[in-house]
C-alpha cells in the first residue's frame, strides 16, 4: 500500500499564474535555440547537458559522480558518460577523495573554470538584452523575489508542505 499524498491546499489563481510563467521562464531559457545563442557567444562549443554539468560542478566542486548524480537529478550512468567527454575534452579532472581513497572527486581544469565564467558572463550579457527596458527598480524587485523562491525551492517538498500545515508562511522579507 501506498502512503498517502500530503495534504496541500488548493492552488490559488496567483500560484496558477506564476508556475505558468516560470514554466514557460524555464523552458525558454533551457531551449536549444537559447543554449546555440549562449554557447556561441561565450565561445564555449559543448551541449546544454555538459554546460549545465560544467556549472554544477563549479557550484558543488569537488563532487563524486553519486553526488554529481544527484545534484542534476540523472542516472549516474549519464554523469559517467558526460565526465568522461568533458574530461577528454580538458574541462574537468578527477582526484582522488580524501575521505576513501578507492573513490574519485570532479573538479573543473582551468579551462573548465574558463568557460564556466565565459557562459555566466554570456548569460548575464543576454539578460541584460532581454530585460534592457525594465527599471532599474523592476530589476532589483524581480532579482530579489527570484532569489528568494530559489531559495525556498532548496528546500525538501516535505518541510515546505510541513511549514505551511502548522500556519509556518515560509520565507519573508
């Protein structure tokens, strides 16, 4: 038998509005066409699943492959695969862990760490494109609840639903 879903309120039509939104956010900023874009302009000629691992492991560095797995939510058949490319290719290098030698840690090459900087930079230099005609008011607000809902979407599903049962309103600012 199944455990039961938690019990989560009805959604209300702002939360409708907003998961559209950043639905549509996420799919358009993780398109190919947009990734093309970014690549070229940063210089940078690797797929959209080793850019968003080269990033990873910078946030993260160093990871075992599991962790690095985990982190990106895929098999870690594919995290074996995409290491090994990005490291025949010079963007990372494994070491030794120093917690058990037997296993190994990614960590992003000079290199690596190049083109992670060259696809931030590309990437803020595109947002600031898309977002040329918001104030600078609008983009400090906009910065500041989009940090704030990446901050509350770390969190576990479960404190999150646990939180809001016991009257808890989550993050304020």
């Amino acid at each position: 038998m199944s455990p039961s879903p938690p019990a989560v309120p009805p959604a209300s039509p702002a939360a409708v509005e907003i998961e559209r939104a950043l639905t549509r956010v996420a799919y358009l900023s993780a398109g190919a066409r947009r990734h093309d874009w970014l690549a070229s302009l940063a210089g940078v000629p690797l797929d959209r699943a080793a850019v968003a691992m080269l990033r990873r492991i910078a946030e993260h560095d160093p990871l075992r492959p599991g962790e690095l797995a985990q982190v990106l939510a895929v098999q870690a058949s594919h995290v074996t695969r995409q290491v090994q490319r990005l490291q025949r290719a010079g963007y990372v290098t494994r070491t030794p862990d120093p917690d058990d030698p037997r296993a190994r840690r990614i960590l992003l090459t000079p290199l690596g760490e190049e083109a992670v900087a060259r696809l931030g930079d590309a990437g803020a230099r595109g947002m600031q494109l898309v977002l040329a005609d918001w104030s600078p008011a609008e983009l400090r607000l906009l910065a500041r609840l989009v940090c704030r809902m990446a901050d509350v979407l770390r969190a576990d599903p479960a404190d999150i639903v646990d939180a809001a049962g016991s009257g808890g309103k989550g993050h304020t600012s």
